[in-house]
C-alpha cells in the first residue's frame, strides 16, 4: 500500500523540487531526476501487478489490478520520455504564458502534477475519487495546452478546459446516480462495492448512470462526435504534453 501511494507522492515531490533551482540547467537536473526516479517506482509497482494480476493489492482508498498495472506502467513510460524531451522543446523558449524567467519551472511544475494526477488514476479503488484525479488533469494540462501564450493556444486552452469540465459534470451526475441506486455514500461508489451491489441495481437507474458517466468519460477522452476541443488542443499543446 505504501509503495502504491508514493507513486503520485513522487511525482508532486518532483513538481516542487523543479521549482526550487534558478538556473534552467538546475531545473533540467531536476526535471530528469525527478522524472527516472518516479517512472522507475512506477514501473516496479506496475511489474508488481502484473506478476499476479489475478490478485490485486488493496489498501484503503487504493488498488492495483492487472489492468491497472498496465495502464500505470504505460503512464510512466509515457510520461517519463515526456520529462526528458521538455528541455529540448523548452531551449530558447521566451515569454509566453508566464514570463520568461518563471517558464521554465511553471511548465515543469504544471507537468508533475498532471503525470501525478494520471499516474494515480489506476491506483485508486473508487469511482468518485478517480473522477476527481480525472478532472485534476483537466486543470493542470488545460495549463500545459496554452502554454505559448499565443492567441490560438489561449483559445485551444480555454476550449479544451471548457468543453472537457462540462462532459465530467454529466460523469459526475452519473456517479451520484450511481451511488444513489447503490444505496450508500462514498464507500458504495468503490469498484468491489459496485461489483457486489451490480445485480441488484434498478436497472432504470444503472442504465441511466452508464450512460452519464460513458458520455462524460467520451468528452474527457475525445471520443467523436463529441471531440471539438481535441485538434486545436494537441496541435496547440508542446509535443511532450500532447504525447502525455
């Protein structure tokens, strides 16, 4: 349980410490420290789960799963070639977003967090708690996609932080519904509770959740039709944070 949750820990530890340095080298450093030593955590957690995907490791608000291990290790490889291209990407970047002094460590700080908001995701056992992870990435990349500060990026951020926060409202409605139909609060809304309770669900009320949730998930994703945000938003955003 320990080392589930220090994943993310690791992660938002890295978005402080490249905020710390001055000098755009320092902060390089500390990027790429931070970067190895969360994806390797990750991937050793990741690997973990796979070793017995039929048994997964709970704990408290936390659990690791085969399916869940492959998406956290795909995250922190994902992520961690992401970590180490930004400096090429960021050489001679001037004004922008912020200015041209603070950039660097912004962009750095707003990366972290978004890694450390996608890597919790698969590590977390309930409904509710991931729909707020989720919709922390929201945030910290809408950041990431308007980075440059340039008119179209600005509009693409904004679009992309708009349109997205609006299909997690339906996801969000569908979980109270869900929770709802479960019969209980928060604690009715973790993944072993739902798959206890899923037979004796009021099938109007499971059905109508499904489909909130499933809509809401599409426009977070960028599922057509309901993809308006997702070209302006990649073609705007840095390589790296589009990768990510």
């Amino acid at each position: 349980e320990a080392a589930l949750a220090a994943v993310p820990a690791l992660a938002l530890a890295g978005a402080v410490a490249t905020q710390l340095p001055r000098r755009p080298r320092v902060v390089d450093r500390a990027n790429r420290a931070a970067a190895c030593a969360t994806a390797a955590l990750a991937a050793a957690v990741a690997v973990a789960g796979l070793a017995d995907p039929a048994a997964p490791v709970r704990g408290g608000w936390l659990l690791l799963d085969g399916a869940g291990a492959v998406l956290l290790l795909t995250v922190a490889v994902v992520g961690l070639v992401a970590a180490l291209a930004s400096p090429l990407q960021l050489a001679g970047t001037g004004r922008g977003l912020f200015r041209a002094g603070a950039a660097r460590r912004r962009y750095y700080l707003a990366l972290h967090l978004f890694w450390a908001a996608l890597l919790a995701v698969p590590l977390v056992g309930n409904l509710a708690v991931a729909w707020l992870l989720v919709e922390a990435t929201t945030a910290a990349s809408a950041v990431l996609v308007a980075f440059s500060g340039s008119a179209r990026a600005l509009e693409a951020g904004w679009k992309y932080l708009v349109l997205t926060t609006f299909g997690l409202a339906f996801a969000l409605l569908g979980i109270v519904v869900l929770a709802d139909a479960a019969g209980g609060g928060l604690a009715a809304l973790d993944y072993a509770a739902i798959h206890a309770a899923a037979a004796g669900l009021p099938p109007e009320q499971a059905l109508t959740a499904f489909v909130l949730i499933a809509a809401g998930l599409a426009a977070k994703a960028g599922w057509a039709p309901v993809h308006n945000w997702l070209p302006d938003a990649h073609s705007e955003a840095p390589p790296a944070v589009s990768a990510l």
